[in-house]
C-alpha cells in the first residue's frame, strides 16, 4: 500500500476514533454510580472524601500526562507544523489527547466536588477547564498556536496547584493508547 494512502487511512481510523471517544465521553462519569450505591453513614462520609480525593488525583494526573506527553512536549518538538515528519500523525494524537484531557478534567472536578476543601479550591478553575473543550478539535485540524498550547499547560498546572493546596498532590501519569481512544 503506498505510503500516502495508509496515512490517510491511519487518519480517518483515528479520527473516527476520536468522534466515538467524545460521544462517549458524555455519557458522565461512571464513578458517581459507584458512589450513590453505598448507604451513608460516619465513617462512610470519612471514606467518601478520602476516595473523592483519591479519584481526584488519579484523573487529573491521567489529564496532566496526557496533556504534556501528546500535546505539549510534541509541539514544542515542532511536529505541529506544515511539513515537518509525522505531524498528521502527531496532529491526531493531539486532538485525542485534547478530548481526553477535557473529559478527565472533567471528571476530576466532579470527584472534588466530595471533598470540601478540595471544592474549594477546584471551583474557581471550571471556566478555565470548560474552555479547552474544542481545543482537541483545533489540534486536530492543525488550527492550534502558541495560546491553545500554553491554555492546555495552565489549566493543567492551576489544577495541579488546587490539588496540591488542598492536600492532594496531582502527579503526571500518562494513559495508555487504549485509554487515550476509550476502548
């Protein structure tokens, strides 16, 4: 197969890809149903902030990784722009990462929502975090600069320090291929 053709194929699978991903990706967060099974009593409350941290952390680390691993450290890279090796490639993963990080961070201000002070000092970041939600798109299509890149670094980075003030440091993580497609 000529290698122009198995670009284009590789790109329309994961562009596909990421249109499924984002589909299910607003379904909501699956971590609520296991929550409002348990029946609440003082210990219960204890443990729900504990877990609601725990959540915290693991999906805002997944998000943080994510962001820097496919979108940050490749565009610094220079494998954003016109003719440079890879970038439709590059450009793909970007806008599957950007979609990911936007559904984990997502996700991640709704487990903070079970620890007051973590609440607290997520709340003011929810514009920042809603305001990446078409960057995966613009990544995608190569339309993103300098601002959407930079975007992407501070909202991960005001999320990393809320956590870290409220006791619940965010360490980078990144997902794996599966995790990044939603499979």
């Amino acid at each position: 197969m000529p290698r122009s053709l198995s670009r284009g194929v590789v790109a329309l699978l994961l562009s596909c890809t990421l249109l499924m991903t984002t589909a299910a990706c607003n379904d909501g967060d699956d971590t609520q149903s296991a929550s409002s099974a348990v029946t609440p009593t003082s210990s219960a409350g204890f443990e729900q902030q504990k877990l609601a941290k725990t959540r915290f952390v693991a999906n805002a680390g997944l998000a943080a990784g994510a962001a820097y691993q496919w979108i940050v450290k490749p565009y610094r890279a220079g494998k954003f722009k016109k003719g440079a090796d890879g970038r439709t490639f590059a450009l793909v993963k970007a806008g599957l990462a950007g979609a990911f990080t936007y559904n984990r961070l997502k996700a991640a201000v709704n487990n903070a929502k079970g620890d007051p002070l973590l609440s607290k000092a997520v709340a003011p970041l929810t514009a920042g975090i809603d305001s990446l939600k078409d960057l995966g798109t613009k990544l995608r299509k190569g339309e993103a600069g300098d601002a959407d890149v930079g975007a992407f670094e501070s909202v991960i980075n005001s999320v990393k320090d809320a956590g870290k003030s409220a006791g619940a440091e965010v360490v980078d993580k990144v997902p794996s291929a599966s995790q990044l497609s939603g499979g």
